[in-house]
C-alpha cells in the first residue's frame, strides 16, 4: 500500500497492466494534518486519471498480479518532492506547503 501522499503538481495516471485502488481524501478545516476519505476509484488496464495539484491520494494493487502504470507529472516532479524526502509514493501529508 501506498500512504497518503500529495504530489503537488497535477498528474495523469494511465493503467497498462493490472489495476491500482485509489483512495482520495481531504483535509479537514482547521486540522491542516488530519484527512478524511473523500472518494475511491479502481483504475484499471486502459484507465488513465486526471490528478489536480491539491490531490491526496493513497494506493493499493488489489490483485495478486503486477500493476503498471505510466505517470505524467506537471512539473519537476522530483525535486519538488525530494524536501519530503520521498519521489511519489512518500507520505508527505504531514507537511504543508512550506514544509
Ligand atoms: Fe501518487
């Protein structure tokens, strides 16, 4: 499973083998580190999804089979999150814009 994490850019995500669970959350006002669930979509082969920049989301391959998937980030994507010290699958959630 992949925790929570915000990529802080937009994305594009595109299945080409098996299928990935996400879960979508937000945070809650006022609580700027606590998320909530806020949906869930199955993406599978031939599905791509669309990831605005404010987007939490957490991942977990359900099947007993690799999954592949191409991501299309935009922007830098690595050292925009290297200060969290993580490439996309870091959980970054308890850090805010700056820092
Ligand atoms: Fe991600």
């Amino acid at each position: 499973m992949v925790m929570p994490h915000n990529h802080r850019m937009w994305a594009v995500i595109g299945i080409y083998t098996g299928r990935e669970d996400n879960v979508f959350w937000r945070r809650l006002k006022g609580t700027p580190n606590k998320i909530e669930a806020a949906g869930a979509k199955a993406l599978c082969e031939m599905d791509a999804e669309p990831l605005g920049t404010d987007i939490i989301h957490s991942v977990i391959n359900p099947i007993n089979k690799l999954t592949g998937a191409i991501h299309i980030y935009g922007g830098d994507f690595l050292p925009s999150n290297a200060a969290s010290g993580t490439p996309c699958h870091y959980s970054n959630i308890g850090q805010t814009e700056n820092g």
